[in-house]
C-alpha cells in the first residue's frame, strides 16, 4: 500500500472538520456509524462506499482515514495517543472497551 498524505492539525475539531469537508466535496451523505474489522470507528453511507474512520496506529498515530468509491484520501492527523483515540470512540460511539468484540460476517 502507498502512503497515503498526511494534512496534520492542531486538535480532533480541525481534523473532523477537514475530513467532512473532504467527503462533502464528493458529495457523500453518511447514514451509519460502523466498527472497522480493521480496528476503529467511523460514519460510512449504507452500502459502505464511503466514508471515515477514527483510529490509532504506530506509524501514523491519531488519525482520521476518508474513502470515496475507490478514492482514498489523506490521513487528517491530530495530536494524541491510543488512549485518546479510545476515549474519543467511547464519547462518539458508546463503545465499550469490556464487551466482546463483534464477530466478521
């Protein structure tokens, strides 16, 4: 895989705002949160052509990925660590660390 580009910011609001942005520059409406099976959490449209993600990763830390069809975008990066992008999915998506991860369909 490529490495996709990085636009960092100085906190989560800049990065969000620039990932929807970004989305609705491709005029994508997003109707569902999601769990990744790649770890994180996101909003995508119903048939998951698109969309974004909130994760952590050693490589590009605190980040938001977006998708649009086969378009990747740049990863929005933003200062903080695995444990705030945790409490970050708990506050957005009342994820609860001690429940059973879902099982792959």
């Amino acid at each position: 895989m490529a490495n996709q580009p990085t636009q960092p910011f100085i906190n989560y609001d800049g990065a969000i705002r620039a990932a929807l942005d970004w989305l609705g520059e491709r005029k994508v409406h997003l109707e569902e949160a999601y769990e990744s099976r790649l770890g994180g959490f996101g909003m995508r449209t119903a048939d998951g052509s698109a969309g974004y993600r909130i994760e952590f990763d050693d490589r590009s830390k605190a980040h938001i990925n977006v998708w649009s069809g086969h378009e990747k975008g740049p990863h929005f990066t933003f200062p903080g660590n695995a444990a705030a992008v945790r409490a970050k999915w708990r506050q957005l998506f009342l994820w609860d660390p001690n429940l059973k991860r879902r099982t792959a369909d």
